[in-house]
C-alpha cells in the first residue's frame, strides 16, 4: 500500500509541476525526447533560488572561494586524463520479450510483454548478455566529422576546475585551503533515463574543489559533509526524509579516503542529492602527469611543495530541485475540499508575494498595480486579477506563494490591504506602504 501510494503521490507531483508551470516534457510537441526536460516559468524560478542560495552561501560569504565558469566542450585528453574515457561506463542489457535497454545493475523497471513484471525477476534467459556502454556524449569539433576531430560533451563539471588549477592560482592569489565553485550543465546518455528528473541526460550541477594540505584532508572532508547537509536542513527538507550515509570501503573508488552521500526519501526511493569526497591528490596528479604541466602548489611559509588534496561537495540542481518540490507538496482538507500547496522554504519560493485587487472597479486595480511595481523592484512578485479571490488564493498555493496582498473598498478608506498567509491561511490588515519591509521581516531572506 505504501508503495502504491508513494507513485500515486509522484503522479500527483509530475501532472502539478506541468499544470502550474514547473516542469515540462522536452520538445513535446514533437513526442518528447526520453531524459529531457524544460523548466517553464516557475520552474526556472524554483532552480534560479537554488543556485543564487548555493551560490551566496558557499561563495560570496566566504573568503576561502572564488568561483569559475568553464567550457562544456573541452580538449578530449582531459577525458583520457580523468578516466571518462575508458572507465566511465554502465554494464547494459536489453530484454528479449520487450526491446527495453536497462542498466544490468538496475532491472527494476516492469516488462510490459511479461505481466509487467520487474525485467530483475525474469528468467535469465529473457535478457543479452551484459556489455560496456560509454555515457559520454560524442560530438566533433570544426567542418570534418573524422576521429581527429572528436569531442566530448562534459560529463561533470568538476574538469574543468582542475584543469584551471594554475589559472585560478595565479590569477586570484589564494593561499590553502580554498575552493574553486561551479555551476553548469552536464550531459551523460544515461542508459535508462527515469523518475521524472531525477536521472536524466541533460542536468545542471553545482560543483566545489575544495583544495588542502595533505595532512588535512580528512578534517575539511568532515566539514563539508556536515556543511552541506545542514544547508538542505536550513532550507526546507525534513531530516526524517534526509540522510547522511557514509560509504563502505567496498564502495570507495581506489583513489578515495572517504565518501559519504546525502540522500533524500523521494516517492520513488531513498537517492542521492549530492555526494562529498575526498579525493586525495588523484585529480591534479593526473592532470599533471597526462598534460606535462606542473601542477604543486608552493607554499612560501613553510617553503613546501607538493600536489594539494581536494575535498569535493558535488550537488545536482535538477535532483535538488525535485526534492524541494516533493517536501513542498502538500494535500489539505479545506471546508470539504482538497487544497494543494507548495509549502516552500521563502528562499525557495518561486513568487514572494502575489498582488490580488478583490474587483476590477472602484480604483482598486490601480491602486493594485501601483503597489505591484513597487514590490516587484525588490521582490519576484505576481499580479493577478482573474476570477473569484478564492480561486486566486488557490492558484497562488499551487505556486508556493507565501503571502498574498488583496486590495479591496477598505483600501480606499484607510490605505490598508488584507495579507493572506500561505501555510496557516490566516488573514490581517496591515498599510499598504508597509508591504516591502512587511515581507523583509517574514521572509527572513537575509538570515539564511
């Protein structure tokens, strides 16, 4: 029954992120493209607060990082360098009955040919034998499409902050530790791309390299596992649906000292938002022995040379996004009926304030649209004098709006709007020419 709810509450997400606005098929209306996805106009707010909150905290408030935007297409040695080449594949099998390729160490997904059962409780016989598929996508850089001329479309961001190691060093005089953040787009061809955008071919991540002494690896490695999992507390995810799991020796790569993932309770299952590394010197080690450049770090105190460790924090946009948005969904019953609402972190929330006039008469429209413009200059806000003020409210919850102004006969009077809060649904009066510093202090926006 569990179970059976969960889909049904992923069902529930999936059709209220393309209603409202959050989440579209890609190219839909040419059929789609398995794996990929367009956020439309709440949806691209709901990922730009992510980011700019990711972005003011692990790199504006801190001293200690500079950020870097580097190339999707980068020279295909970096690839052989890091191991995409050869080493970044998925075993692959296809079902005999039903045509579907799958992962051959994930055939949870149900044969539509076999009573829809899972492909992994079918006999063995009913699937190929296992081979090697590379995710990377191959594309060809200038006029020839010949082997010379071969590229890549990055995997992860994370090569390109190493590969600009001397770069960065250089130019911004940082002294260890320090990190180095990014945000962009990755792409891999995912085998089985699945769950709504949770695994798919096109994503967006936000990525630090953060560099140390050797003898401190471990210690910043600690930090950051409990930095970043303290950042999702502090902006909406419950910490019965989050965890911290630290990996096994069995599941390290070769090169690691530690790893640990934090993961979310979705409907679909316990997964990874975000995976913390210490990756030891492995990176820029072979970076340095495949480019010839030399890549130490001198340091002019203690006069020593040597290749930094690096402690990597890496997080995906579109997972963390999906996790927002499934904490936030909420179904209530309201004098009888069903209300949903978003019920979003105010960092998160796409739209901070929706200005509502109660009718399209009697001034209020104007007046309305005059305190849009002002709350807009500071705040993302929404106007909206279409239908009954219920129906209004309604769409507003749907887009996790937190406050709602009405503009109604009293506003007139006595210059004063009604303000609708979002969770408790409660209603109060306050002067409209108080409404930026009314949101200022119940947003908390600057105390995050």
């Amino acid at each position: 029954m569990a179970k059976e709810q969960n889909n049904d509450l992923m069902e529930k997400l999936v059709s209220m992120c393309k209603r409202r606005g959050f989440i579209f098929p890609g190219s839909e209306i040419y059929g789609g493209l398995n794996g990929v996805w367009d956020y439309g106009p709440l949806g691209v707010e709901l990922k730009r607060n992510i980011k700019d909150a990711w972005w003011s905290d692990m790199v504006t408030a801190r001293i200690d990082m500079v950020g870097l935007d580097s190339a999707i297409i980068m020279n295909p040695r970096t690839w052989v360098a890091s191991g995409h080449e050869s080493g970044f594949t998925d075993p692959m099998v296809d079902c005999k009955d039903c045509g579907m390729r799958l992962r051959a160490d994930d055939l949870s997904a149900p044969c539509p040919k076999n009573r829809n059962k899972p492909h992994g409780e079918l006999p063995k016989d009913k699937l190929t034998e296992s081979r090697q598929f590379n995710m990377m996508f191959k594309t060809y850089v200038g006029a020839l499409e010949e082997s010379s001329a071969q590229a890549y479309l990055r995997p992860e961001t994370a090569q390109g902050i190493f590969v600009n190691f001397n770069n960065v060093l250089a130019t911004s005089r940082m002294k260890l530790p320090f990190g180095i953040a990014q945000i962009g787009k990755s792409f891999r061809n995912e085998i089985n791309p699945r769950n709504f955008t949770f695994r798919s071919r096109e994503f967006e991540q936000m990525e630090i390299e953060f560099f140390v002494h050797p003898s401190e690896g471990m210690k910043w490695y600690e930090y950051w596992r409990q930095r970043r999992y303290q950042w999702y507390l502090d902006h909406g995810l419950s910490k019965g649906r989050l965890h911290l799991r630290e990996h096994g020796k069995e599941e390290l790569a070769h090169y690691a000292a530690g790893c640990s993932d934090i993961e979310y309770d979705f409907p679909f299952g316990c997964s990874e938002l975000e995976g913390i590394a210490n990756r030891t010197d492995f990176d820029l080690k072979r970076h340095m022995e495949f480019s010839g450049k030399d890549m130490m770090y001198f340091d002019d105190q203690t006069r020593e040379k040597f290749i930094p460790h690096v402690v990597e924090p890496s997080a995906g946009v579109d997972r963390g996004a999906l996790a927002f948005l499934c904490e936030a969904y909420h179904e209530e019953e309201v004098k009888g009926e069903t209300r949903v609402v978003m019920k979003f972190h105010p960092r998160m929330a796409p739209i901070k304030a929706a200005i509502l006039p109660l009718v399209n008469k009697d001034g209020m429209p104007e007046k309305a649209q005059a305190i849009f413009d002002r709350v807009r200059k500071r705040y993302n806000a929404f106007f909206d004098d279409k239908g009954a003020i219920g129906r209004r409210y309604r769409r507003q919850d749907e887009a996790g709006t937190p406050f709602c102004f009405t503009i109604d006969g009293q506003t007139q009077q006595d210059n004063t709007v009604t303000v609708r809060d979002r969770d408790a649904m409660t209603q109060e009066r306050i002067n409209a020419d108080q409404i930026t510093e009314y949101l200022h202090d119940k947003l908390h926006l600057e105390d995050c």
